[in-house]
C-alpha cells in the first residue's frame, strides 16, 4: 500500500530531528536508548513503507535502494554498540536527499488531477457504510480511474451498487423480494410488465443469476423509491452495458466522477443494511 | 520604380552589420526580402468565393480552443469568462484539456511572500476543482502538488496556512483532506484566474 505525502513529510522530519539529536552527541558512543529505539523504530517504517513506493514507481528505484540500504545498516546499527557520528553519517544520507528524491515526487503523484479523481470517486460513497465487498468495488474502481480505464470504473461502480441491492435483498428475506416480484408484475405497462413469475427465488445464487433490470424494478415495490428514481438507475445501467459492450461510449474521468455521485445517492443513500 | 533602391540597401546594409558576427547574413537576407516585398505590386482582391471560405475557416479556428473541452467545463468556464470580462478562449488557455482529467497549462502564481502563494494556489486549485465537479472543494495533495510544482511549498507552515484563512477566504479546512472556499473566496479564485488569463483584467 502507497504511504501518503503527508506520512512521509512526518517520517523525514522524525529523522530529520532525530539526526539533529545525533549530531549534539557528537563522536561519543550513542548509549540513550530512548534515541536508538527512536532510529530503529524509523529505519523500520521506512522498509515498511519502501515497498509501496517502489510499486507505485513514483521515484527512482537506485534511490530506494540507496535508502533501504542506508535503514537496513541503521537498524543493525542500533542493535550493537555504536557511535553517534556512524549512526549519525548513516541517517544523514535519507534526511539530504529522501526530500527532493522520494517524498517530493509523491506529493506531485498524489496530487496529479488523475488520482484527485480517483480519490473523489471513492469519496462519493464517504457518507454510507459500506461492507466488504462494496468497498472492494470501489475502491478497484477507484484504482481504474488512476489508470485511465474508466470503463472498467464504471462497470466497477455499478458491481458495487449491485452488490448493496443483493445484500439488501438477503437481509430482507426472498419472500418479501417475492411479495414485491408479485406486487410489481401486478401493475401494468412498462416497466413492471417485463417482470414475470420467474423472477421468483430462493436463494442467494439465484438472487446473482438474476438480472440487473429486474432487480431495479422490483426496488420500487421493494425498496420504495419511484418511477423516477428507477429511471435514473436505469440510465445507469444503460450506461454501465455501454462500457461493458463494445461501441462508441467514450467516458472520460468526470463522467466517472458523475456516474459515483449518482449512484451513491440513488441505491446508497437511498437503500440499507 | 528603383530610385531609392541605393539609399534602402546602404540602410540595410548598415543595420545588418549592426548584428553579432553569427547573425549577420541571414539578418541581411530577412531586411532585403522585406525591403522587396514592400517594391511588389499588392496582391488583388480575392474572390467573394474565397473570401466566404477564409471566414469559415477563421470561425473554425476561432471554434478550435474548445476541442477537447467536456461540455459541462465548457458551459461553467464561459459562464465564469462572461461574469470576470475575460474572453473565454484566453480562460481556457489557462488549462490543458488534451489531458484526461485536464489539469493545468504551464501557469506562474505570482506574490510576494510564500504564505500568500499557497494560498493563491489553494484558490486556483478550488477553481480547477469547480469546472470539473461544480464544487469549490480543493484536494488538499493537489494543492501541496502544485504549491511544489510553484516553488511555494513551505512544509512547517503549509497547514498552518490554509488553516490560518479559515473563515475568511475558506469555508472549512480539513487536513490532509480539502479546502472549502467561502463566498469571498469563490470571489477571489475567479479574479485570481481571470488575472492570470488576462493581466489586465480582474
């Protein structure tokens, strides 16, 4: 996972401070334990968090491993007796350089427009509680916005809206989804004439083999929302089938953006578990 | 026809030799080719045909700088133009939309001290923020961003300064999240980005 600027301006400037410590003691042998826990507890959360930066490839690879090196030596350092000026000379090598090298870049990657979307994105859904599986959806929507594959987001989206229906389905028991199967298909002309006895189930993997449309129009029995509401959803799902099937739908980054705001207060807001 | 040709070319001579050693010929071709065009009969009048045809290419040209721009940024840009006295295209210029999501064109924030520039650039960043979502909501590691990319990134004091025009020119601050502008702060992002559009304005 990617550390945030914010988390690494926090470590370098603990190092920062911890050199300037160091540096008071001068050549003498470093015996202050609280000081030796204090550059191992650093050279810890930096080769913790090292790893994720190099995934990222925010910054130069010769440069994390000159820093990796330069924590793996500190933090053997501290478990033997040692100096001040050698643990100190060690330290210096990140506080010089891991500013312009490592944590600048990544205040530039974290703040590019493109992951501002993505974080936006998953930001739609900050009021509502999500489970597991709804986060998941998200958030990989979330990273195909990063990547530019905002198809693929929006198709992300609609699985996580889809996902909050089919628990709110189970919660409530598929006789009251049935009850509303029977209410809707009672009423006439389009949409409620589409559904038919066969959208009746049973269980959970029939609630997943079951169509999205239908889904969306028993929510209004089920869920109460009206003809409008469904309308909207589907036009959602129009437009997820437009970025699941080939043709000439081209969203871009806002209309993924739109696409979550949307969704987040047309089922999250709207339906719970 | 040719009867101050000697005097303009003694002038140009004159002037070319003024150049650097390195510049000296080509400057004397450049003075020369203008000095005769000026001699060559003027070109006649063209055809309505073509005249009809270069206004259509011209009016597609002027239509050009929207390319690119998605129709929702496009409507609140040309709103934002007409409210500050600033011609949409030069607005626009101030953004990069070949892009996705556009971002900004090579822009300077000026000021004097570094305070008052991340500050600007929160204000800049909010209005980015507006044209893309309807929302003067600025990301807080976009404004740190473009605070490193201006060269006025202060990291002791950067959320002690956002912080410090909470309810002046921002509405909330949440660290490490965003920046809500106020309305004064919507007021001044507009004046801010028409300024740097167009210098003269605001």
């Amino acid at each position: 996972m990617l550390v945030s600027g914010d988390d690494l301006e926090a470590l370098h400037a603990r190092a920062k401070s911890a050199l300037q410590t160091l540096r008071k003691s001068g050549n003498k042998e470093l015996k202050r334990a609280d000081l030796k826990t204090e550059l191992a507890s650093i050279a810890r959360d930096w080769l913790r968090l090292s790893p994720g930066l190099r995934d990222a490839g925010v910054c130069s690879t010769e440069k994390l491993d000159e820093y990796d090196r330069t924590m793996q030596d500190l933090l053997t350092s501290t478990t033997a007796r040692a100096r001040a000026s050698a643990l100190a000379s060690k330290l210096r090598v990140f506080v010089d350089g891991a500013f312009d090298a490592v944590v600048v870049p990544l205040i530039k990657y974290q703040g590019s427009p493109r992951q501002v979307a993505a974080r936006q994105v998953a930001a739609a859904f900050a009021k509502s509680t999500l489970t597991p599986e709804e986060r998941t959806y998200i958030d990989e929507s979330a990273r195909c916005v990063t990547v530019q594959c905002y198809r693929a987001a929006i198709i992300m989206l609609w699985a996580a809206g889809i996902a909050r229906l089919h628990a709110a389905v189970t919660k409530g028991g598929f006789d009251a989804y049935n009850a509303a199967v029977d209410a809707t298909s009672s009423r006439k002309g389009a949409p409620f004439n589409r559904i038919k006895d066969s959208a009746k189930i049973t269980s959970v993997p029939e609630l997943q083999r079951s169509r999205d449309a239908d889904l969306i129009t028993v929510g209004m029995e089920l869920f109460g929302y009206d003809l409008q509401i469904f309308q909207e959803l589907d036009r959602l799902l129009g437009t997820r089938n437009d970025s699941a099937h080939p043709g000439m739908a081209h969203p871009g980054a806002l209309d993924v953006q739109q696409y979550a705001t949307k969704l987040a207060s047309l089922i999250f807001d709207r339906v719970s578990i | 026809m040719y009867e101050n040709v000697e005097d303009e070319l003694q002038r140009i001579v004159k002037l070319a030799e003024g150049l650097p050693e390195l510049f000296r010929l080509k400057g004397f071709e450049i003075l020369l080719q203008g000095y005769v065009s000026t001699l060559a009969p003027s070109a006649p009048p063209a055809p309505a045909h073509e005249k009809q045809l270069a206004t259509s290419e011209q009016q597609g040209a002027s239509q050009s700088w929207k390319t690119g721009i998605p129709p929702d940024v496009l409507a609140k840009l040309t709103a934002m133009a007409k409210r500050r006295g600033v011609a949409a295209e030069q607005l626009a210029g101030l953004f990069d939309f070949s892009v996705e999501p556009f971002a900004f064109a090579p822009i300077h924030v000026s000021g004097g001290a570094i305070k008052e520039r991340m500050r600007r650039v929160a204000l800049l960043v909010a209005a980015r923020s507006f044209l893309a979502t309807g929302r003067w909501l600025a990301d807080w590691a976009e404004i740190k961003a473009m605070c490193t990319h201006q060269n006025a990134y202060d990291q002791a004091n950067f959320a002690s300064t956002l912080k410090a025009a909470k309810g002046d020119i921002f509405k909330s601050v949440e660290v490490g999240t965003s920046v809500e502008l106020s309305a004064t702060g919507t007021e001044q992002a507009e004046q801010l980005l028409a300024s740097i559009a167009k210098p003269d304005a605001g």
